[in-house]
C-alpha cells in the first residue's frame, strides 16, 4: 500500500477531499520526522512506537579493497508495534506452504 492508496481511502472512507486528507497525512510524517530527529519517541496507543535506537560502533569490512573500516555508533529510526496490533498480523496473516518437490523415481 502506498501513501496515494492511504489517501484513497481514508477519503473514501470519510468523505473528506483528497487534498486535505493529503495535507494531514503529510502534516502526520512530518510530525514524526521531526520528533524522531529531535531525538523523541512517538507513542501511538494501539498502533505502536516509533522509537530512535542507536546502534554501537563496529568493525565492517570493504570486500573490494579487502580493508576494515569502523562504522561509528549512530541512531536509527524503528518501529516497535503494539501487542494488540502485532498479535492481529500474527492471526491474520497466512504463511505461504513451502513448495513441495515432485520426487520422480
């Protein structure tokens, strides 16, 4: 689903014009986007965290040149869903079966 679809429907959905449900769901990221590089969660109850992790600093290597190369610690966005919201995917979403292989003797 894309943020055009999102769109799509929360208009239909609320009988709202695009332009404006546009215009709040932009407003919507970008209250994120700046809280999370203000260093600050997003706690949405029922829906889940958007959290700011950081990530140590570690050795990587550079297979081309065959050299390492040090990845400074930094932060990262995340998503952290909520027990409720998780526990419904977990329910509701099929694994695909694994092919099976015909076995020809």
């Amino acid at each position: 689903m894309t943020k055009a679809d999102i769109v799509n429907e929360i208009s239909e959905k609320t009988e709202v014009e695009k332009s404006v449900v546009q215009a709040t769901v932009e407003a919507f990221m970008k209250t994120i986007r700046n809280s999370m590089t203000d260093g600050k969660n997003v706690y949405l109850r029922g829906f889940g965290t958007f959290v700011v992790k950081k990530r140590a600093e570690k050795i990587g290597r550079n297979i081309s040149k065959n050299t390492t190369v040090v990845i400074p610690a930094h932060y990262i966005p995340a998503f952290k869903p909520a027990k409720t919201f998780a526990e419904k995917v977990k329910r509701n979403v099929k694994v695909a079966e694994p092919l099976q292989k015909n076995k020809e003797d």
